[in-house]
C-alpha cells in the first residue's frame, strides 16, 4: 500500500517536470548556449584603515571600474563564470590579515586570494594560505621581503603563494643610478626603520651596505632607529659631522618628516636625498612643503608607464585620470598595482581547466606570462620560482602644474623603455 | 660639547612630552582615570585645528583661540555625559570606555579625511634655528614648545594652588567622599577637570600638527611617553610631570646618540628603574 502510494506520487512529479521541461524547452533555445557556472569568489585582502591604510584608499575605486568585467566573468570549459570580489580590511594589523584570510578559506570558501601592500599583510595573507592549499597572489612588497620573511627556499620556492613586485635589487640600482648622475662628494648616510623594511635593505649581505660600496661610494650607516621616533637631532649631527652629500634609508612619512625638519634647524643640507618609502604618495610631500622639492625617491608606477589594462583596455594615463576625476585626488603608486592584481587572477582563471580543482588554479597562477597596467608580469622565469619582478625607476618630486607637486621620472637606466619627464637635479639650498 | 648638544636636544625634546603629558597628568592625578583615547584627543585636536586653518585662511597658531576652547566644551561633555558613569571602585570601565574612545575617534577621523599624512605650516618658524656657544643649534620651534610646556604647567599651578577652584580639585582628589559631604559637586568638578585636561591637549595637539605629519593613526604612539613621563614624575606633580618628561626626553637622547636603535630602549630603562627605585615617582604630591 505505502510503496503504491508513493509509485503514484513519484509518476506525478515526474509528469509534472516532464510537462515543465516542455513548456520550459523552446526559452532555454532561444538563450545563448553558455550555461552559467557557480559564482569564482576572489578574496581581496588589503589595508584600509590603520597606519598604512593610504596603500588600501584606491581599493573602492579600482574595485568599482572592474565591476562589469567581474560580472561578465571567465568562460571555463563552456559554462560561463561570473567573479565577486570579497573585499576584507587587514586593518594595517598583521594577525588581522592572518584572521580574515582565514575567514575567506574557511567560511567564504574563495577561489583564490588576493594579498597587497606592505609585508605586514602580504606575508600572513600568503602563509594562511600556503597552509591551507589555497592559491593567492600577492603584491606591493619588495620581493625578498615576502620570500625570505617567510623562510622561502629559492631552490624549490613556494606551492601555492605567487608574487609579483620589485626587490632589494632593484632599488639599490636606481638609487645608485641616481646617486651616480650627480656631482657629489660620494658619501652616503643611511638610517633604516627598525621593521623588516629596513631590515631588509640594510641587509649586509643583499641590501644597500654592499651595493653602494660596489658602486664607489662611502656608507656611513647609522643603523637601526625606532619607527616613531620624535628626535633624530643625534644621528643629523652624526652626518653633519661626516660630511655626508647624500643621505638614504627606510622612512615611514612622519619618521622622515621629523628628521627633514631638524635637518633644516640644525643646518644640515645635503645635495641629495632619497630616502626609500616615506615619499610615495603626495600627501606626504605636501606635508613637507617646499621643502619637499627636490627629493627623491623609488617609483614603482606613474601615468606615464606605457602600459595598458589587459581587462579594460585603459592606459595609466587613462586610469590616473578616471581616479582624479572619480575622487579629486591626486595618483598614487599602489593604484596600479591594486588593479594589476585582479588582472593576474583574472588571466589565470581565463587558462584554468578545472575550476573546482584548486591545483588546476595554481597550475594557470603559475603559467603567467601577462601584460599589465603596469607591465609585463611573467611568473615563469623567477628571479626564485613564483615570483616575478616588475621595473623600477628613479624620481623626484618637483612642483607641478596639474597638481601642487609632481612626481617626475628622472632616472630610467633601469628600464629604458619607461620615458623620463624632467633631469634629476641637486636639492637647492 | 657633543654631550652637551645631546642633552639640549634631549630636553627640548621632553618638552614636546611634557605638553602630550599633562593632560593625562591632571585626569589620573584628580580622578585616577587613566584615558586611553589621550592620544587620539591630540590628533582629534590637530584636525580641528587644520579644518580651521583651512576655513579662515588663519596662521596655525591664531587656530588655538578655536581649538582649545573647542576642546575645553568637549572635555567638559565627554565627562558629564560618559565618563563619570564609568568611575567607581574599579578602574577597569574608564579605561575600557576610553579604549573604546580611542578606536572610534582614530576610524571617525579616517572616515572623514582618509589615511592622508598633514600638516600645518609656519613658514620659516619651522626650521629657523638659534645658535648657541659652542655651536649648538636649537632649533626656535622646539624651544617655543618648551617654554609653552612651562607656561602651561605654571598657569595650571597657579590655577591649583591659588583658586577656590584648584582646592576643590586638591580635595576632591585626596578624598572625594568627604569633599562632596563638605558641598563640592564632584561631578562637576570632575567635568570641569576634564575640560582643563583637554583644553591642555587643544595646546599640544596644535604644537604637533606643526612640528611633524599627523594622520589619524598616529595618536596611540603618543600615549606611551606621555604615560611614562607622568608615572616617572610622580602622581598629582605638575612639575613632576614636566621633570619625567625631560628625563625621558634626555635618556632617549643619550641613547640615541650611542645608537639610533636604543632610543626607545634607553627611555624605557630609565622609566622601569624609576619605578623599581621610587614607586610614586620623584614628586608625588596626592595620596594613592
């Protein structure tokens, strides 16, 4: 009796599906024949608020101009894809972006996870999901910073974790290069922040030390000074004292701010400076005043790197000027590399196989040999495996027509292809 | 002579401290309330001051007219209307409602004028400089903070020790239970001890903005060394706090004239032997 009923009852809903599907039928011709796939969740891990949180200020901004590539999404295998980005704040906080990166493993289950800006997110991001099988892609962290820190092995590199950005290399080179172009006196003072920035370009082996006395110039190192220091009067009239013509080192923007202005007090005026971090956004030369002009720095990105979007065909000149008109804000560095990173995840989803394998991910992670907005990204060749180096050149800012101060590029023996703006020029005193 | 260039520097630089400390003096010293968001009130302080230099098209230090009795109104709500809800046998709600101050007055601050490093400019006042024998430059912006710090402190004395007011203040914070049976309104006063308080940190908070960059995260480092300058000078000690402030401002000098990286380390060093050796500081003046 009890199985008849249910025969009957099973009879009815398959004639009742059989008699939906036919009506159903002649609208799922009519549509396009992609059928639509699960929704491939990227996680976005980046800092917003907190100390570094002017690395993370254009993260709405870029997100927001790739709102319909992401809705388009990836066809793999013929089933259509769309993407959603998760955007999660690391709060400038390193066990923050651990714990977040684990919210998006675990409760958010995405695809693949996006690190940027500052090893203090970049390195837990990647090492939650090292531990996790989990592909991620990082950026906007001096290399070595990110493979060193985390005990990486150049031979056999990292399983899940990719990376792309400059290294220690790199901005040794351009800041000698600037050095070099110059009429000084050769000698160097350098103060470093007591971070693993600092740590790594003083390194005695990889960093600055080496490289600068390679080039002919004399170190006057002073080592390690705390971040937020409110005095460097001591190590200025160590340098007054050395007669130092250029002074370098690793400055966050109110550290540097601090020791320019009692370098003034106290009558210390070198021809040169160029100190690593402390002069990437504008904000930071404003603070400085006219004093800002003629300092000079690392630049990873401008408008006029001739490089264009892979996803929305923009120039850099054409996205800066989308950011200005969108925010009224001046550009910074970090926005192209905020925009490269979904490029790379995107591009790597687009050669995936296998979306519901996360190996198959990786494995297209791996195969990226892509052109960016800002530059060619090749993940194939190393400098170790899993990472790829994008070009460094030399700049200084100056005062500017558009904007209060421009960032000029003014040292490109590092990557000729890059167009220079204006000659470098000793600070006037 | 380069020792004694150190030790200039070291106490033009506690005079810096001593301006962040004294607020913070006066709150723990009458009420015991440690106030977390102390640094944070400094930046809040830099910010008014900057929207008002934006506004008026003023000099930064004209912007004090504004900011500290600005500050003075909201020292005065924000005890009336908070903190003295949270005062009592346990000192562990003021120091969580004022924990919970500092992160919403850092995230309010963000919202409002993004993570952007500022600064307020004087022209040449900022890195014009005196030269002393012997050849040390100090620098006149340093110097003027120093002699606010003093003046400051010498007017917050004057106020303590030779108004009705600064009695009720002495008494209330040797004993407020008698205090209020012998008619003082403690709730007032502690409201009004508060406004002073940040009416300081208007002061401080204007001399920060433009002796170096601020930006809304930038409050919690300036908490410690304001904290350690009180502890080392004793509770209750305006002078006291004055006189933390320098040594801790020339220990950090010192050693940081031996090496950049024993800066921070040479100022914790001196606070902990402090402590070890005088638990009340140099100078207390109020009982426990």
């Amino acid at each position: 009796m009890l199985a008849g009923s249910a025969n009957r009852r099973s009879v009815l809903r398959a004639l009742a599906a059989g008699g939906l599907g036919a009506v159903a039928a002649p609208a799922i011709l009519s549509r396009p024949v992609r059928a639509a796939g699960r929704p491939i969740k990227l996680g976005f891990v980046s800092p917003e608020t907190g100390p570094i949180a002017a690395f993370g200020e254009a993260d709405a901004f870029v997100l927001a101009g790739l709102k319909d590539v992401l809705a388009a999404g990836v066809t793999i295998d013929g089933v259509q894809h769309p993407v959603t980005i998760i955007r999660k704040d690391s709060q400038s906080n390193p066990n923050r972006a651990a714990e977040v990166t684990a919210e998006l493993i675990n409760s958010d289950k995405v695809d693949i996870v996006l690190g940027s800006s500052t090893s203090d997110t970049t390195v837990p991001v990647a090492d939650q999901c090292e531990l996790n099988g989990v592909p991620c892609i990082c950026t906007d962290t001096p290399w070595q910073a990110w493979f060193f820190g985390r005990k990486g092995d150049p031979k056999k590199g990292f399983e899940w974790t990719s990376h792309f950005f400059w290294g220690v290399e790199a901005i040794t080179a351009v800041f000698t290069n600037l050095w070099l172009s110059l009429d000084t006196n050769k000698r160097v003072g350098a103060l470093w922040s007591n971070d693993p920035d600092g740590a790594a370009l003083s390194d005695a082996q990889h960093g600055f030390p080496p490289a600068v006395k390679a080039r002919g110039f004399d170190l006057v190192d002073l080592g390690f000074y705390p971040i937020m220091s409110d005095d460097f009067s001591a190590q200025i009239n160590a340098f007054k004292q050395a007669k130092v013509d250029i002074v370098t080192g690793v400055f966050v923007p109110p550290a540097f701010a601090t020791f320019w202005t009692q370098a003034a007090q106290q009558g210390f005026h070198p021809k040169i400076a160029t100190p690593a971090k402390a002069l990437l956004f504008p904000s930071a030369v404003e603070a400085l005043g006219d004093r800002g002009v003629g300092l000079s720095t690392e630049v990873w990105w401008s408008p006029h790197h001739p490089f264009k979007s892979g996803l929305t065909g923009q120039t850099a000149q054409q996205f800066c000027d989308a950011y200005t008109k969108s925010t009224g804000r001046q550009w910074t560095q970090p926005i192209g590399f905020k925009h490269a990173i979904v490029e790379v995840a995107m591009d790597a989803l687009r050669r995936t196989r296998k979306i519901d394998d996360p190996a198959s991910i990786q494995a297209a992670i791996r195969e990226t040999d892509y052109s960016s907005i800002v530059g060619p990204i090749n993940l194939k060749k190393g400098p170790v495996p899993g990472v790829a180096t994008t070009p460094l050149v030399g700049g200084q800012w100056k005062r500017g027509s558009k904007f209060k101060y421009e960032l000029n590029i003014v040292n490109d023996q590092t990557a000729a292809f890059i167009p220079l703006d204006s000659k470098f020029e000793p600070i006037a005193s | 002579m380069e020792w004694l260039s150190v030790i200039v520097q070291g106490t033009l630089l506690g005079g810096l401290y001593a301006l962040f400390a004294v607020g913070l003096s006066l709150t723990f010293g009458i009420m015991r309330l440690v106030n977390i968001g102390h640094g944070d009130l400094i930046i809040l302080a830099a910010f008014i001051a900057l929207v008002v230099v934006q506004a008026l098209g003023i000099h930064p230090l004209a912007s004090l007219a504004i900011v500290v009795p600005a500050m003075f109104a909201l020292g005065y709500l924000l005890q009336r209307g908070v903190l003295n809800r949270t005062l009592g046998e346990s000192i562990l709600p003021p120091l969580l409602v004022t924990f919970g101050l500092s992160v919403i007055i850092e995230n309010l601050l963000l919202q409002l004028f993004g993570a952007d490093t500022r600064r307020l400019h004087v022209g040449a006042l900022e890195t014009d400089s005196l030269v002393l024998p012997g050849g040390i430059a100090v620098g006149l912006f340093p110097l003027l903070i120093f002699a606010v710090a003093v003046a400051v402190i010498a007017a917050l004395q004057l106020l303590f020790y030779r108004t009705d007011l600064g009695r009720a203040f002495r008494a209330t914070s040797d004993d407020a239970v008698t205090a209020e049976l012998m008619g003082a309104d403690n709730r007032h006063l502690y409201a009004l001890a508060m406004a002073i308080a940040l009416a300081v940190t208007g002061v401080a908070g204007v001399f920060l903005a433009i002796r170096s960059n601020f930006d809304p995260a930038i409050g919690p480092s300036r908490l410690i060394f304001a904290f350690e300058a009180v502890i080392i000078g004793g509770l209750g000690s305006l002078w006291g706090t004055l006189a933390g402030a320098v040594i801790l401002g020339v220990a950090q000098s010192i050693g940081s004239a031996l090496r950049p990286e024993w800066q921070i380390l040479a100022g914790d060093i001196t606070f902990l032997v402090i402590l070890v050796l005088r638990p009340n500081g140099l100078f207390q003046r109020t009982r426990d």
